[in-house]
C-alpha cells in the first residue's frame, strides 16, 4: 500500500508540473495571438488537433517515425492545450444557450395570454361592486374580485357559488336529457306514407306518455302539428 500511495503522489506531482508547463505555453500563445482559436469555434480546434496529429508522425507500412521539425513532447502539450481550448469552447456554449433558453423562458413568463374563457358571467356583490366570473378552457375559474385576486388562485365564494350553481343545472339537464330519451325509446310510432305526383314520403307519427305527438314531416315541423298527428292521437 505504501509504494502504490507513493507512485500515485509522484504522477499527480508530475501531473501539475506538466499542466503548468501547458498554461505557460498557453498564456504566451495566447498574449501573441489572442483568442484568435475562438474564430473557428471548437470544431475548428478538432481540425488543428488532427493537423498536429498528422505533423507528429508520418505513418508507413512499416512503423511510425517523429517529425525531424517538431519534437514530440512539444507537440504533446500543444495538443493537451488545444483539448481544454475545444473544452472552454463547448462550456462557453453550452452557457451561452443556457442564457438564451432562460431569457426566453423569462419573456415567455411575463407575456404569457390569459386562458381563453368558454363562459362568463357578471355578477354584483354584497358591496354593490360588480365582478365577472370566468370559466376556462382548461375548466379552471378566476373572478376579479380583490379575494381571488389577491388570495394566491384560491376559489373565492362567488366560484364556489357558481360551480354549485352549475353542478346543479348540469343535474337537471342530465335528469331531463335522460327523461326525453326514455319516452322517445317507449313512445309509440308509426310510418305514414304519403304519396304525390311527384314523391313517395315516409314520416314517421310518435305518440309520448303525456300525449305529446310529434311527426317528421314539414307541416309538423313549421307548425307543430299535422294531420298525420290527428290520426294517430287516440291510438
């Protein structure tokens, strides 16, 4: 344990001697060309790190032998340089897009439209003030009373009032709506067909519970009754 803490102490020693090595060949680079890398963003610093590659060694069939121009170790810390170069980069735009999505999600918050309402309905309260209660689309409520506005979205009496309101009327359309489909299913009915010059009709006669008809021709239509309604009223 002792040896492999003290190989591990001796590259991380020769690690920052290196690294420091590179920022010093950076920060000179970097004062003699400026920021001239970020002109071709990092790809572009991918194309200088193969460029280098290719300088570093001329690969034969038979082996690989060190450019006679550049030493090895150089080209090394130029490459090691050009990576955090590509890494700066890649963190710069990864951040630029950060703050460009946040602004947008900023100005999207602040201009965001008002649901669009499918009912409304005035109202006056226990003042005297009037109010106007609204249904969305996405069946939520809002009332422009100073309790709803100012109570953080929570439902103020007028809501609560109205939706009990509306729960009841949907009640009774309900109980209505079921009460016209059961006497249109045990109505009686028959087919009066009817014949002209120029057509052969069928309508159809219902008789209802309460002795209500109804007929499916045009007379009964504009007039609410029909002589085909008189035939069949005492059947």
């Amino acid at each position: 344990m002792g040896q492999q803490q003290a190989k591990r102490e001796i590259r991380i020693s020769q690690y920052n001697t290196i690294r420091e090595e590179a920022f010093e060949i950076f920060k000179k680079k970097n004062s003699d060309y400026g920021d001239a890398f970020a002109d071709y963003g990092s790809v572009g610093v991918i194309v200088r790190m193969g460029d280098k590659i290719r300088r570093m060694s001329n690969i034969t069939s038979n082996s690989i032998t060190l450019v006679e121009d550049e030493r090895l170790r150089d080209t090394l810390l130029d490459l090691a340089n050009y990576a955090v170069m590509g890494l700066m980069l890649l963190d710069e735009k990864s951040k630029a897009e950060s703050a460009i999505e946040e602004k947008v999600e900023n100005i999207v918050l602040d201009h965001v439209l008002p649901l669009p309402t499918v009912h409304k309905k005035w109202i006056t309260g226990s003042n005297g003030d009037e109010y106007v209660l609204s249904k969305h689309v996405n069946d939520t409520y809002s009332c422009t009373c100073p309790a709803y506005e100012h109570g953080n979205g929570k439902e103020c009496k007028h809501i609560r009032a109205w939706k009990r309101d509306m729960k009841r009327s949907e009640k009774r359309i309900t109980e209505a709506r079921a009460k016209a489909e059961e006497q249109e299913r045990t109505a009686k009915q028959w087919e009066e067909r009817s014949w002209t010059r120029w057509n052969n009709n069928v309508y159809t006669v219902k008789k209802y519970h309460d002795g209500s008809m109804s007929c499916t021709c045009k007379h009964f239509k504009y007039n609410g009754t029909c002589k085909h309604c008189d035939h069949y009223k005492n059947k």
